[in-house]
C-alpha cells in the first residue's frame, strides 16, 4: 500500500483568466437571485479543512482564494495517496443548474501541487451557501455567508510559539494587506537586490506574512472569516548559516487553522506540516 502524503502549495500570486461567457441564464426560482454576484466566505470541511472567499462573477466567470490543511483523523482508507494543502488564488466557471443549483469547477495550485474543485454543486437558502464538491483531495463540503469585511490586521505583528510533535520554538512575523514580489529564485539575501512586480492587492480579509525564526525566514498568508475564525499557511525557508543567504530547497510548507481574538490579541491554530508534522500555534499580536 502507498504512503499517505502531503504536499503544500505556495502560491503568492497567480494571475489567471478565465474568458468569460454569456452571462447564466437564470433559472426559474434561482437560489440567492440577487447574493449569488458576490462574494461569499466559505468553510470548508472534507479531507480538508479551512477556509476560502469565492466570488461569482456576472459573466459566469469565479474567482478567489482559500487556505487549507489536511484535516486530523480522517481515516486513512478515506485520504486520496497524496493530500495537497497550502494557500492559493483560484479561478473557474460557473451557471445555474437543475433544481435551484448552481454548478461549476475552479482551479489553482500549480502544476506539482495542484489544488482543483474539479466540480461542485451549491445550494443557497435563507441567505446561506452549502456547497458539495469532488476535488484534488477527495470530497469536500462547505458552507458560507456573504463575506463581509472581518477586523482590519494591516500592519499588525506577532509573535508566535510554535509547537511541532512536541517541541517548541519562537517566531515573529508582521502581516501585510498587499504585496510586492520579488522574482528571483531563490531571494536575495538582500530585499534590495530583488527584481519586484507590484504591488498587489489589497483583497478581502486576506493578508501577506512575512517573517522568521531560528535559521530561517518565513512567507506565507493568512485569511480571516467568519465567526473569529482564522487561516494561515506558511512556508520556511532555510538560510545558509555561512553565506546569510535563503537556501535553493523548496521549504517547508505548513497549514493551521483556529479561532482569533482581535480584541484580545490572541490565536490559537492546529494543524500540520509537510514534513511532516503535528503543529499547534498559540500566538499574541499587536495592531499598529
């Protein structure tokens, strides 16, 4: 039998176009006729968990983004042989269905780590979205609201004890609302000698981390939703301790979720790494 595996996918920014269509033909008693040209703060659960914000363009066009993790005690036999996890943009089709549906797919990832909703279909009542969907990672449930703008984390910065199998360490990191990015690879040690396109963004509730811990840097997202709820997904880059520069080698990719008290400046997320590893992550941050 083959190992259950994860992969994680960083995506910083991917830009993709999807040509639009026609706009759906509007079926007779559509769900959510007027919210559905929107965008929607989705939940996910499956093999999978986390959290994503997708928007159904008028021109039947879908665009967003999500985090996600491998969720824990999911049985094996249940778990596809390779589970992908991370951040990603994403962007699909989508129309009215049969029976007050709506149908679609999107896409995102990369071609190693591809994170694909190959199909859903979605139903809305009372102002709520549940969604059920066949993906990359096996089968996937989801529900939402129309995403609303969650407490502003622009400028903030943590510090975060990270605990991985056991054993702990410190980071620090500060979140941004938009994002220049370098296009060397690997980065300079130096952000100053970087080739740069941007910046980008800002997009709803989702933020650009950057940061570090011992002998090594950090670079990843996080995305708020609903209900104090929080995303994130990092990856670590290791730096060469003779040159102070970010080694070539792929990093390694880690996915939480949890819960955020803004008032109180705390967060608590679980989840994994792709090494891999059980994480837990209990953090403190400040606003500017």
């Amino acid at each position: 039998m083959r190992a259950k595996a994860k992969r994680w996918a960083l995506v910083v920014l991917m830009i993709v176009t999807v040509c639009g269509w026609d706009r759906p033909a509007r079926a007779a008693g559509a769900p959510c006729p007027v919210l559905v040209f929107d965008t929607w703060d989705i939940g996910i659960t499956g093999n999978t968990t986390g959290f994503a914000h997708i928007t159904f363009n008028f021109d039947g066009t879908i665009t967003g983004y999500l985090i996600i993790r491998p969720t824990t005690n999911v049985k094996a036999a249940n778990r596809p042989d390779v589970t992908n996890f991370g951040f990603t943009f994403f962007s699909g089709l989508w129309s009215f269905g049969r029976g007050n549906t709506i149908v679609g797919f999107f896409s995102g990832g990369s071609e190693d780590v591809p994170i694909d909703i190959k199909s859903f279909t979605a139903t809305c009542r009372k102002g709520k979205m549940s969604i059920k969907a066949t993906t990359t990672n096996g089968r996937m449930v989801a529900t939402g609201l129309p995403a609303v703008q969650q407490p502003l984390l622009d400028g903030s910065v943590w510090q975060a004890e990270v605990v991985k199998d056991g054993v702990a360490f410190t980071e620090f990191f500060s979140l941004s609302s938009t994002i220049t990015i370098c296009l060397d690879d690997p980065p300079p040690a130096d952000p100053a000698d970087c080739v740069v396109e941007g910046p980008f963004g800002p997009f709803l509730n989702l933020y650009f981390l950057t940061g570090a811990g011992t002998s090594y840097i950090t670079s990843g997202n996080v995305l708020l939703s609903a209900g104090n709820n929080i995303g994130l997904s990092l990856g670590e880059f290791a730096i060469d301790k003779d040159t102070g520069e970010v080694e070539a080698e792929p990093g390694i990719g880690r996915g939480v979720t949890g819960n955020i008290n803004v008032l109180g400046g705390t967060s608590s997320m679980t989840g994994e790494d792709d090494s891999p590893a059980k994480v837990k992550m209990d953090a403190l941050f400040f606003l500017p």
